[in-house]
C-alpha cells in the first residue's frame, strides 16, 4: 500500500542524504529489521549498539514511507486523554505509558547529542485548545488527571489564552514536555552512525515470503535473496503485517501542507505546538527555517486513490483553519500531501511478540506519538532480545 501521496515536504527540505544497495545476495545475522523508516532506524541502532549483528530491510528507499510524511511533533500525549484511558487500561499503565512518552522525549534529545546533530530538535510548550464551550469539562478533568500524577501543566481560561497567546479560545492546557524533530533527517543520522557498529542496510528490497523454525526465521526477497536470522523484527509503520489480525488498528487518512517561509513568524507559532479538542482535530507547528506546517482533516481511510484526490480540497481547509485563527498573516501553501496512519482501540501502540509469528518483534508505533513509540520500542525490544526483560513490555503486548 502506498502510504502517502502528493509532496511530502522532508525529503524535498533535505534532499538526497544517502544512498543505499538492494540485497543481492545471502546473509545471515541475528536480528533481521523489516522496515528502514525512523522506528526500523531507532531499533536497529539500539542493537548494533549492543554489539549485535543486524540487518535493515525496506522495500523503498529509506525514510520514504510513513516517515517521510510526519509533521515531527514530539507529544507525550496518546490519542485517549489520560482520565479515560485510566478506565480502560488501568490508572498505573496509563500514568506509566504518560511517564514513558515524556521521558522518550528527553531521551531522543540525549541521542541526537550522541549522533553530533540536531535533525531539526527543538523543545516547545504545547498547547492544546478547546474548540468548544462543551469540551471545557473533558479539558478540567483531563487537567487534574495530569497533575495527579505529577505532569507540568496549566489550565488556562480566555483571558489569559488572550492575554498571553492573543487567541479566543474558551479553555486550554498549556504542556510543557514536548518538542519537534525532522524524522526523516534524524533516521539517516541513526543508520550512518550505526553503519559504525556493524549494521548493513539494504533499501529498495522487498521480503516476500517467511518462513519459522525453532532457531530462527528464513525470508526471501522478491528477487530470491535469502536472509537468515535468529529474530525479525517488523517496523513496517502503518502497513499491518499479513500475519496478524487487522482489527488491532483503524486506519484512517491524515493531510498536511508546509508554507513557504514567512517573513515574520509570532512567538506564539516559534515556541508552541498547537493543537486543539476538535475531532478531526488542527494542529501546527513551524520549521528551521520559518516555514508553518499544519495537519489534520483527518478521515477514515477508503484507498489511496480517494485518500490522495482529496489533497488539495484538504490543504485548501487546513489553510483557511490557520488564517481564520491568525488574520494577519499571509499564508502561501509550498507542498501539501496525504498519508496513512492506524490508531488503536486504547491509543496505545503494540510492541513486542505475539502468538501469530515465532521468533519475531513487532514495533507498530500506531497513533498519534509514533515517534516517541518508536524510541520506547526500540528499548523493549533491545531488552527483550538480550534477555534483560522490560517491565514495560505489558503495557504494550498484544494480548491486553
């Protein structure tokens, strides 16, 4: 399935950052990656760290499915709100998957200081507006869920959304962990420095066929190369694998647009991620160089033909949002695109393994924080495969 359509805007921003071989030959490892965007990246970096042969697959280019179209917001948020998530999961897994997504976030900008780079990293406030006067009661109790378990976090009323952001809102929480990121770049930066360690990446490689056994798993390409590993580990995004079941995620379809630069950009865009209560919700965030990029209109996903024929009919509406919102600003749409995401019945991603394939790992960042998924998967299945064991893998297992 293709996974977004139209311009995505990194891979235009950044260019060409490296080029990779397809597989033309056997090889055998100990843990083969299925899946080279930034999650399949923060895995197999995470392992070659650890001294562990590795091999990355993906049957694009690097960096070039799901990836290549995330707006790179950093959000410890999870696609339920904390105080009905508690309900569903229990109150200690939910503050924990909170708690993990924060710290995700810190420790992506630790890594990014070990890679000698920044990838478009910057800290931001988040704030999150209520769309509507009957979201005020959802927003309080979401507040003091929040602050129960110790997250930093403000509510504010309309005068002082007014006061200190110049917005009419009739509530918001105002976060204070939260950051962006350019993914794509940062999953170039991964895999060079994991090269390092002994990784071998292989693009433009597309396994067709598996096969288990008690030591390990065989798969095969499409142009009948062999790999051998003791462990699979499947990254594949939003694509869900053949082999389990697809009603662990609800696909839908998600639009974005980036502006050309602005000559002025306000503080209040520069320091904060916006977002707000509505579903489909409006959120934006700025670039390194000056640029808005806006998402949402979100829909529920029918084929990539009609997904893709809505674009600019959903650019047009994500634009008018902005200017609605700030008036005084000239809005000039550079690239729009569409893309493909999964959310999941819990908003919680699946990590880990399960009983529909041996020997395998599966990292499937669904939701809106995939990101931060990634490099919380990347933990537990290091951990997993060494043995260590992760406390957190429950939180994220198939079966809950």
């Amino acid at each position: 399935m293709d996974l977004t359509s139209g311009r995505p805007f990194w891979p235009i921003e950044d260019g060409v950052l490296h080029h990779y071989s397809a597989l033309d030959r056997e090889v055998c490892c100990d843990v083969a990656i299925v899946g080279a965007g930034i999650t399949g990246a923060l895995v197999a970096y995470y392992l070659a760290r650890e001294g562990i042969p590795v091999v990355i697959l993906d049957r694009r280019e690097v960096g070039t499915g799901s990836t290549s179209a995330t707006t790179g917001l950093l959000q410890y948020e999870v696609d339920t709100p904390l105080f009905k998530l508690a309900g569903v999961v229990g109150e200690k897994k939910v503050v924990r998957s909170y708690n993990l997504s924060i710290e995700a976030i810190y420790k992506i900008e630790r890594l990014l200081k070990e890679l000698g780079g920044n990838c478009g990293f910057e800290r931001k406030q988040s704030l999150y507006l209520a769309s509507r006067d009957e979201h005020i009661e959802d927003l309080k109790k979401e507040y003091s869920a929040r602050q129960s378990t110790g997250i930093r976090v403000d509510f504010l009323w309309p005068e002082a959304i007014q006061a200190r952001f110049g917005l009419a809102s009739p509530a918001a929480l105002l976060s204070y962990d939260a950051a962006q990121v350019d993914a794509y770049r940062l999953t170039h930066a991964l895999l060079r420095s994991a090269l390092s360690f002994g990784l071998q990446v292989y693009d433009q490689t597309e396994v067709s066929t598996y096969r288990t056994f008690k030591e390990g798993v065989e798969a095969t390409t499409k142009t009948g190369h062999c790999i051998r590993c003791r462990k699979m580990v499947f990254a594949i995004g939003y694509e869900v694998p053949g082999c389990l079941k697809t009603d662990i995620v609800r696909l839908k379809s998600t639009y974005a647009l980036v502006s050309h630069p602005c000559r002025r950009l306000p503080e209040i865009l520069t320091q904060n991620l916006i977002w707000e209560t509505a579903r489909p919700y409006f959120y934006l965030r700025t670039t390194e160089d000056g640029r808005v990029m806006i998402g949402g209109e979100d829909d529920e996903f029918d084929n990539p033909q009609n997904r893709d024929a809505r674009v600019d009919e959903k650019s047009q509406r994500l634009a008018q949002r902005f200017r609605t919102m700030f008036p005084a600003m000239d809005l000039d749409i550079a690239y729009s695109w569409a893309g493909t995401f999964g959310e999941t019945k819990d908003g919680l991603a699946y990590i880990g393994e399960s009983a529909g394939f041996a020997n395998a790992y599966f990292a499937l960042g669904y939701g809106g924080n995939g990101i931060t998924y990634s490099l919380i998967a990347a933990e537990i299945i290091r951990d997993l495969y060494m043995g260590r064991g992760n406390a957190d893998a429950e939180i994220f297992r198939f079966n809950r």
